[in-house]
C-alpha cells in the first residue's frame, strides 16, 4: 500500500506527536495499578504509612489528569489527520478520475466511480478516525501491561498469553466467515443504487407505463438479498463482544485461582494479585481494541482496494514526452488516415479504415446511419480513444504527438447529449473561455438564436440552469451548448447531433450563421441530409466505412447508398 | 386544483431532531413484544456478569483473613472453599454469555427488519411523489437520501442498538451491587456522575450542530461528483480539468473543515469520560485505605469496587458514544422522513370510473391554464376536442408548452384550473394507472434499464411471449440490429446503456411502444436520433400501428407531419393556429412561415 505509505509520510510529525501523547497515556495508565498494589501490601502487612498513602495518592490523582490531557491531544490530532487524509485522498481520486478518458471511464461505469468517490471515502475515514488512535494506543498498552504484570508475578504469564491466543484464533475465525459477505454487501449496495438511479432517469416512463409495482419489486429483490447478507454479518459481529468479555472474566478467575495457592503458601502477596488482575485486564482490553479495529478492517480493505483500483489504472492515453506545440496556431487541416477502430468489448470493428480530411472554412458533415460510427470519430478526434490503427494527424502532425489539452484547446464541441451544469447561464456560457467579452457572448448566441430567450428571461445571462437542467427546454439547452462552443472561439466547431431538438426554422438560421463564422473549420455529425444538404463536403458512412465522399449532388450521383437514403427522407414521408 | 401547485414548493428544513428520532422510534414499535424480550435477556445476562466480581471478591476476603489470621489448619478447606467459589463464578458467565449471544442475534433480526422496512417504504414513497418534486431537488441529494441515510441508520440499529440496552441496564446493576458493598464508597462513586453527565450534556450539543452540517456537505459533494463525472466529456472537451478540481476542492475544504471538528468532539467524550473514571478510581482507593484501616470494608470487598468502578466507565462510554451516535441517526433520518413526508401524488378517487375498453376515446380540454412556476404560464387557457383515430400534429417552436399538453393529459403534472376530459369525464375521476395505461410514450430521451433487451422490450407487459416480441422488433426495425448482436435478445444493456448506439437505444424504446399497444400513441420527437433511413421504415410501421388509435406526434420537422388529420400550431402556450397542412399553409401565417423555413437552406 504505497499510498498509504505516501500519507503517513505527508503527516509524519502528526504522527509522531498522536505518538508521544499516546506514550505518555499509557504510562500513566500503567502506573495506576502500581500504586494502589503497593498501598495495598503496605496496609495488608500493617505497615501503616501515612505518608507512603498520601504520596502515592497525589501521584494517582496526577497521572489520571496527565493521562486524560495526553489522550484529549491525541484525540485533537488524530481525527484532523484522518480527515485531512480522507480530504486529500478525495481530491487524489477525483482528479484521477478527471484525469481518465472515455476508454478508462468505460471499464468502471460511473455510477461506480460514484459510489467509489462517496461512499468508500466515508467508510475509509471512519476507519481512520478510529484506528489512528487504537493502532498505537492498544500494542503500547498491551507491552507495557505485559511488562508490569510480569514484574508483579512472572510465572503467571502463560495465563494471559493463552487467553490471546483464544481472542486471536476467534478473530481469524470470524474474518474468514464475515470478510466474503462484506464483498457481497458492497456490490448489493451498488446494485441499490443502480436501481434508484435507473428509476430517477426513468421516472416518467416508469409512471406512463404504471410499471410502478414492477419496479418496486425490482428493488424488493435485492433488499431482501441484501438485508439477509447483513444479519448474517450482524450476528457473527455482535456475538464477538460477549466473547470476548467471557474470556477476560475466566482470565480473572484463572488468575485467582492460581494466586491463591501462592499466597497461601507465601510466595505472593495480595497487593501483586490484584495489580496483576488489573494489567491481564488492560492488555486484554488493547487486545479487544485491536481486534475491533481489525473486525471493521475488512470493510475498510474493500473500501480502499476499490479506491486503489482507481488510483492503480494506468491511463492508457497519455500526454507525449516532447509534445509538438508550435504548429497548431494556424490551422490548416484534420485528416483520418486508414483509421480503424474497436471498442475493447465488441467483437467487430466500429471503425474500419477511414480516409477523408476537413479543411479551413469549410463546413465537413459527417452523415450515416444510427450506429454507422459517426459519434465515434468524433471521440477518437477528441482522444477519448486511442485508434486501432491508421493515424489521425493534424496540420500533418499526428494528434499522439500533442498534448490532449493542447488539442482539445482547438475544438468547440457540442455534444448529442446536451450536457449544462447547474449554475448560471453566463457561467455556463463562457465555460471554454474565461474572458470572453459581452459582445462576443452576445453574438455568440446570436448565431445559436438563443439571445432572445435569455434577455426576455427574468434573470438574462444570470438565469440559474437547475441541477441536470431541468428548468430548460430541449432546444434552449442546445441551442446554449452550441453558444457554448462557439464563445470558445476554436479552430474546429463540432456540432455532434446538436441540431436534433430545433424546429427547422432555428435550424436554418443557426446553420446560416454559422456560414458567417471565419477561421474555423466546421464539422456537423447528423442523420439528417437536410441539416448537411449545403455542406462543403460529404462524408458518407455506411457500417464503419466511408462509402462516399463529395458534395451532396456529386453524391446523389456517385454513391448509391447515399441516393437511396436522400430518397428515404425526401420520398414524401406520411405522417411523422 | 391549487393546492397541487403549494404541494412542490420546497418545505423550510425543520431542524427538529428529538422529532425525527421519534419518527425512527416509531418505525421499532412493530417489535414491542421482542424488544421487551431482549430486555428481559439483556438485563438478566448483564445482572449475570456484574455478579462475578462480587462473588470473586469473596475468594479475595477468605485469602486476605487466612492470610491476616495465620492458621494453617484452615487452609486447606478455605482452598476447597476458593475453588467452590471460583467454580460458581466461571459458570454465572458463562450463562451470561448464552443469554447475551441469544439477545444480540434477536436484536440483529430486529434491526435488519426495520432497515429491510425503511428501505420498502422509501422506494415506495419514490413512485408515489409527484414528479415536480424531482424537478425542484437534485437527484443526486435524492440519492443521497436513499443511500447514505439509511447506510446510517443502518449502522445505529445493528450496532448500537444492543450497547444501549446492555450498557443502561449495566449502568443501573453496578449502581445496584456497589450500594451493597458499602453505602458510603458508593456515594463517593455516584456524586461524579451527575457532574460527567453535564459535561456530556454540554459536548454533545457542540457537535449535533456540525454533524448536521457534515451531513449536508455530504449531500452537496455527492450531487458535485455525480454531475462532474456524469458530464465528463464536455469537462475534458473544454479543457476545464483545472477549474472542475478547483470547484471540487472547494467542498471538499468545507466538507473536511466540518467533518473534522464534528468527529473530534464526538471522540471526546470517551477521554473526558475516562478522566473522570480515573479521579473517580483515585478517591475510592484513597477513601477505600481509610475505610480498611478502620476496618469497616475487607479487602475482597475493596477489590470488587475497584473493578466496578473500572467498569463503570465502559458502559458510560458506551452511552456517551451513542449520544453522538444518535445525532448522527437523527440527521440522517431527519433528511430521510423529511423525504418520507412529501406530498404523494393526488390520490385516485375511491369510487373511480373504469374505461370502457370497447369505447372510442374522445379527449377534450376544456380552458385549461397550468405553470411550472409562478412567473410565467406555461399553458393558457388551452381549448381542444380531440376525436378517436385522430392524428394530431403538435408543432411550435422550443419551448412553447408542446410537451406540456402531453404531460397534463397524462396527469404527470396536475392543471391549474379547467378541465380535462376524457368521454366527457375529468380525468381526475378515473385512477392514475388506468389513465396512463392508455397511452404509449415514445419521447426524444430514451430509456434503458440494466438488463437484458428481452427484458427492457417486454418491459409494459407482463405475459408476452417470445412471438409478440419478435413481431414488435419486427415491426420497430429493431430485429436487424438485434440479431447481429452476440447475444441476441440476451445481450445486457450496461450501466447508462453505452454498449448500444442512440438510435439503437431509441429503436428498442419503439418496440416497447408496440408491445404495449395502447390506444393512444404519444410520439415526442420519436425520431430525432433515429437515421432517415430507418426512420422511413419505422414510419411505415408506425402507420400500421396507428390505424384506429389517436395519436399526438410532436415534431420540428414538419416534412414528418403533413398527413396529420389536424396540425396544431402552438406559441407561449396558446394554441395561434389549427388545421390540417393544406389550410395552414393558404393561411400563409405562422404555419407558413416555419414551413418554408426548412426549405431555405435548400435553394
């Protein structure tokens, strides 16, 4: 666990001071029992010592203060240091994850990474609060009791040490049944909350269809699995506790029973029992202590390993060693060159061997059926993913030899899900470029057609866009998103299905805007032939390959597929 | 009807926790009978076990007056007499044990019952709530409630429910057994306790207030993480890495700031509570000299104080502990009654009326007004007579209530004023499921489950066979695509439905639609995702589908309506034209004006 390594580094001398105080705790704790067996043998012997008493007394009542300071600081010290871990570790994870591209988010699905950044950094620093203390606390007072009752009666020792060996060999036991069922719990845990996510989503087709029931079953499913798994957990754990009390109970009779054959026989004198009674106790209590830690350790493990998985992907695309900056200034061209690719659980090619390139001012439409591999261009042009094989190059460079920010700083993209964060629109707005001016906002929307709707609206830009954008219609949020890009001010637009929710009277006169728009070159995904009818060039795509290139009257001639489809739509289309 | 519009306003946040915990007391009072079980079991096992030292104290007194008064005839029977007692001690905890295995597996029965319960009534309360509740709260807050919360709860319940019996009825027994010993000992014992309480009394106080603060930070950064990974793509698209982290970062601080002090007072109590264990300690051993030097206590006597009174703080520690354990379990189940108490959805009318399936069904709405919020009207005063098999065209640009009428009719949102009729009755007269039950929605966002396609096309109908589904994905141009997949009908949709394209998403949400076969067909941009060229063999089928159902289709392409026995032309709300194509476009109005817009680019 080299991060966790990495952490106790970090806050070494937290560490260190959580150790001196816990030092001085146990100490004190360790002398109580000292001094009352020695008042005790002093009266036992009717060695009456006024003096002797008191002294001892004054010097219980300080230790028990001592102790009590030393432990507050510990305390003060441990819960900060084990949030403070938690707090980092969360930024570490989230930024991994920020860090990760589409190819990487894939494997673990993000209501996982979800679960992972929340629920398992609560459960990690639970454990911290809790164990910070005790992994030092319990072993010093476990030594030191085993010491002092040693220096007490010596031959008495194996008493104690068998009664460990029973709280050992119970814990394993209890490790070995519990630990797989708390694996389980995890996953039954996501599942909950894959299901209520799903219902979230789905609200309103849940309640068209009155499958309200059906899903109120779904979930009852895994309820029930899930509240069987935890009382089966539940009754291994709370049984430990008695357990664990009986053994230190018989510890203590054993105790007596062996003193006081000793005693009798004068070898031993009471005070020493009962100072030895007392450290059995202690050490076993750090030993309970430390089991305690160890039976809430396997949640913690499965916590972490899912938190480490995180941590541990190596992303697969990374950033040159000697990225190429210089030459992207001017934009001249995009080209995909026998580009071929697979998403890693398909079996067949989404991809295969695409040629074509975009130029400055031109607008380049990409058109095919739904699954064509339309979108997928786009994202390997992002580098969301790696290709197969082939090159993507621009300005002739190929784009794994440039920075992804750097590459992406030249790309405005308007996605097929419309994506605005809560907030204001302004913000939203001006996401891509920070110091945007008005004017540029302003013309910005002009050309999305949306200006009109955020200055008859009663906040204008500082309208607040609700969580998942719920106080916007369809087209509003479209229509922003393509604001969004354009405020960017990239040398490449792309519009990925971003027109699918405008009337065509929008459409038409965001398209004829966007003509207007210099020094970019623009790429327009759709399925539509009426969005792209008057692109400057056609790419289309028929199951993963280029099946024509040209403008739309070249391809009406050239490319059959094409004419066909051209034909589906304007062939007077009935109702619908 | 106006009272549904106060139904989504948010309700302030009472921060009543004293309420919440008896809202959560409720929940337990199924059990009484069990409770009062475990607390028979409970008691007489810790009765069990605080007798042990006691009874050990008597081995201590036999050796210390042996030892005092040598007499070396008598030991070997006062062995014997040792052993007898040492015996009987092993064997009280011993049962002690058994009754206190035998009441913690009751309880985890109970608790797991109660949270299975929550868990039930908070699912069922999620399909009951209006849906403008999910509007006006973020799902990712919801979420939190339905997941974390009750993960807290859970934890109180099967953890901390057994150490708050055992560690009261502890308390109350030792109290009970150290006034036995010596009246004057216990007295010096138990005048700390009032002074610990109030200094628990004072800590706890402190840290309810962050607890609930925690809580909440926990709710703001689980809704920032949902939204930051869910929209991921555009964070990496516009470069904003940096900004996003720092934004995260942000809550993170405040989540850690809160979190930390909460945490450190709530640890507190268990040192402050053990301080005063050992001053207490320190007195009794001093008042304990001073007593056997007066020989008013024997040394036996003295030994089983001390472990009491060593004792003592455990449970009192336990009790502290959850003190803080509670505040926790009152903030999350504040948070979670607070979910639990929401307006539900307007209940279905006891005598309601039952559709006449052989009946044609005629829609009319009647001067209906309905708005999202207060500020602007959402529909006005909206008139409408709809005849069965009717084809009706909605169009009008973005936003201007299109979907709205669609909702209302289905009653997902219940109107402000007028009426909606269905064969001139309201609808409100008819049960929500029977209303809904009559309509198909295919909408422009389509929705997929974590399953198999078998399971999400069948997904309105229980009883079809395999032959209906088929005939469906035949009729929806989904069976292609379906065949070609590895699995087939078995293929999993995965978490967020990635592993499928958005038209093909969108085609199985087509299939759905004629498996359910309803008599009304709502089709809200059906095809927007869908290629023109599945989109015409789709529309083929769909016609088929439609012959004798009424149908609303909401387009912006207006290629894809013409054919519409009626077009309706809306704008903010108001229906500003009506009639089918050829009329609207020799009105050379509004109809006109979006009709040849989409042609512009053409020429």
């Amino acid at each position: 666990m080299p991060i966790l390594k990495k952490y106790f580094i970090r806050y070494k001398i937290s560490f260190i001071f959580i150790f001196i105080f816990l030092f001085f705790q146990v100490l004190c704790d360790l002398k109580l029992p000292d001094c009352t067996a020695g008042i005790i043998n002093t009266i036992v012997k009717d060695k009456i010592n006024f003096n002797f008493v008191f002294k001892n007394s004054i010097n219980m009542l300080f230790m028990a203060i001592t102790s009590g300071i030393a432990s507050i600081s510990s305390i003060l010290i441990s819960t900060r240091v084990a949030c403070k871990i938690v707090k980092d570790l969360r930024v570490e994870i989230f930024e991994k994850i920020i860090s990760f591209n589409s190819c990487e988010l894939d494997k673990f699905g993000t209501s996982s990474l979800i679960t992972r950044c929340t629920n398992d950094t609560n459960q990690i620093q639970n454990f911290l609060i809790m164990s910070s203390r005790m992994l030092f606390y319990a072993p010093m007072m476990a030594i030191g009791g085993i010491i002092m009752s040693s220096k007490h009666a010596k031959d008495m020792f194996w008493i104690i040490f068998l009664s460990c060996l029973v709280i050992f060999i119970t814990i394993v036991i209890n490790l070995f049944f519990t630990l797989p069922k708390f694996k389980l719990i995890q996953k039954l845990s996501d599942k909950i909350n894959l299901i209520l996510r799903e219902n979230l989503s789905g609200l309103l087709v849940v309640r068209s269809f009155s499958k309200e029931f059906h899903e109120k079953n779904r979930f009852d499913k895994i309820n029930k699995e899930i509240t069987k798994m935890t009382l089966f957990v539940n009754r291994i754990m709370t049984s430990i506790m008695p357990f664990m009390f009986l053994i230190m109970n018989i510890t203590t009779v054993s105790v007596i029973y062996v003193s006081a054959k000793n005693i009798i026989e004068d070898k031993f004198e009471i005070g020493n029992m009962l100072a030895f009674i007392q450290y059995s106790t202690q050490v076993l209590i750090s030993f309970l202590l430390l089991s305690f830690v160890i039976s809430i350790l396997p949640g913690a493990i499965i916590s972490f390993k899912r938190v480490l998985e995180i941590l541990e992907t190596k992303n697969i695309i990374l950033d040159p060693i000697k990225p190429i900056t210089n030459n992207l200034e001017n934009f001249e061209s995009i080209e995909f060159k026998n580009v071929s690719f697979k998403y890693e659980k398909e079996d067949k090619l989404i991809l295969d061997n695409i040629n074509f390139d975009v130029e400055l001012d031109k607008i380049t439409a990409i058109v095919g059926q739904t699954g064509s591999g339309k979108t997928t261009i786009i994202k390997l042009l992002m580098r969301f993913y790696d290709v197969n094989s082939g090159e993507i190059l621009i300005n002739k460079i190929n784009i794994k030899k440039i920075k992804q920010s750097n590459l992406r700083e030249q790309i405005g993209y308007a996605s097929q899900k419309t994506v605005l964060f809560s907030g204001k629109i302004i913000e939203n707005l001006k996401y891509g470029n920070d110091s945007a001016s008005q004017k540029e906002i302003d013309d910005a929307c002009k050309v999305s057609q949306v200006l009109n709707f955020i200055n008859n609206s009663k906040d204008k830009f500082d309208f607040l866009i609700s969580k998942d954008a719920n106080n916007l219609s369809g087209g509003q949020k479209q229509r922003l998103s393509i604001a969004r890009a354009i405020i960017k001010k990239p040398k490449i637009l792309i519009f990925d299905d971003s027109f699918s929710a405008l009337d065509f009277k929008t459409d038409s006169k965001i398209r004829k805007e966007l003509k207007k728009i210099k020094n970019t070159a623009i790429l327009i995904i759709s399925q539509r032939i009426s969005n792209i009818i008057d692109a400057d060039k056609i790419i289309f795509l028929e199951k993963g390959k280029v099946a024509g290139i040209g403008t739309h009257k070249e391809l009406l001639r050239t490319c059959k597929e094409y004419f066909k489809m051209v034909n589906s739509q304007t062939n007077n289309v009935k109702i619908l | 009807m106006m009272m549904n519009r106060h139904k989504c306003k948010k309700t302030a946040r009472a921060k009543n926790l004293k309420g919440s915990i008896l809202k959560l007391l409720n929940y337990l009072k199924f059990y009484k009978s069990s409770f009062l079980f475990v607390l028979i079991l409970a008691t007489a096992s810790n009765i069990l076990s605080t007798l042990g030292p006691k009874i050990l104290s008597k081995a201590t007194n036999i050796l210390t007056s042996e030892f005092l008064n040598q007499n070396s005839k008598k030991i070997n029977i006062s062995l014997l007499e040792i052993n007898k007692i040492l015996i009987n001690a092993a064997i009280i905890y011993f049962l002690s044990l058994l009754l206190s295995i035998l009441q913690s597996n009751i309880i985890s029965d109970i608790s797991s019952k109660i949270i299975y319960k929550l868990r039930e009534d908070i699912n069922r309360k999620f399909h009951c709530l209006p849906i403008c509740y999910f509007d006006n709260n973020s799902h990712g807050d919801i979420l939190s409630r339905m997941t974390n919360d009750v993960e807290t709860i859970n934890q109180t319940l099967s953890q901390n429910f057994i150490q708050i019996t055992t560690a009261v009825v502890s308390i109350i027994s030792m109290t009970i057994i150290i006034f036995t010993i010596n009246i004057k000992l216990a007295f010096v014992t138990i005048f700390i306790v009032p002074i610990s309480s109030l200094i628990i009394f004072l800590i706890t106080k402190q840290t309810q207030k962050y607890f609930v603060k925690q809580q909440n930070y926990l709710g703001n950064i689980n809704s920032k993480i949902q939204e930051d990974f869910e929209n991921h793509v555009i964070i990496k698209s516009y470069n904003s890495e940096t900004k996003t982290i720092k934004e995260f970062t942000k809550i993170n601080n405040e989540l850690y700031k809160n979190s930390w002090i909460s945490n450190f007072f709530s640890s507190l109590l268990i040192p402050i509570s053990q301080v005063i264990s050992n001053i207490i300690y320190v007195f009794v051993c001093i008042y304990s000299f001073y007593l056997i030097l007066k020989k008013e206590i024997l040394i036996g006597d003295f030994q089983a104080f001390i472990s009491y009174v060593r004792s003592f703080s455990q449970p009192v520690n336990q009790v502290s502990n959850i003190v803080n354990m509670i505040q926790q379990t009152a903030a999350a189940s504040e948070r979670i009654f607070e979910f639990l108490e929401q307006n539900e959805e307007s209940k279905d009318i006891k005598d309601n009326l039952f559709f006449n399936s052989d009946l044609k069904k005629y829609i009319e709405f009647k001067n209906v007004n309905f708005s999202y919020s207060k500020n602007k009207k959402t529909i006005e005063n909206l008139n409408l007579k709809i005849k069965s098999g009717q084809k009706v065209a909605i169009v009008g640009p973005t936003g201007s209530g299109k979907t709205t009428i669609m909702k209302l009719l289905m009653r997902f949102y219940d109107i402000d004023s007028g009426e909606i009729l269905i064969n001139k009755k309201n609808i409100l007269l008819y049960k929500k499921s029977d209303l809904r039950n009559l309509f198909s929605m295919v909408m422009q966002d389509s929705w997929l489950f974590n399953g198999t396609i078998l399971e999400n096309i069948s997904y309105p109908k229980r009883n079809v066979n395999l032959q209906q589904i088929k005939k469906a994905t035949i009729d929806s141009q989904a069976h292609d695509f379906i065949n070609k997949l590895k699995n087939k009908y078995q293929t999993i949709i995965n978490e967020d439905s990635e592993n499928i394209s958005a038209g093909q998403k969108q085609l199985l949400n087509i299939a759905r639609a004629f498996v359910a076969n309803s008599e009304i067909l709502i089709l809200d941009e059906a095809t927007s995702n869908i290629d023109n060229y599945t989109e015409k063999l789709i529309q083929k089928a769909i016609n088929k589908l439609m012959t004798n159902k009424t149908c609303f289709i909401i387009a912006h392409r207006l290629s894809t309506i013409e054919n519409a026995d009626l077009i309706l032309v809306i704008n903010d709300g108001k229906i500003i034209e009506q009639g089918n194509h050829k009329q609207l476009i020799k009105n050379k109005k509004f109809y006109f004006d979006l009709y040849n817009s989409q042609f512009s680019s053409n020429n």
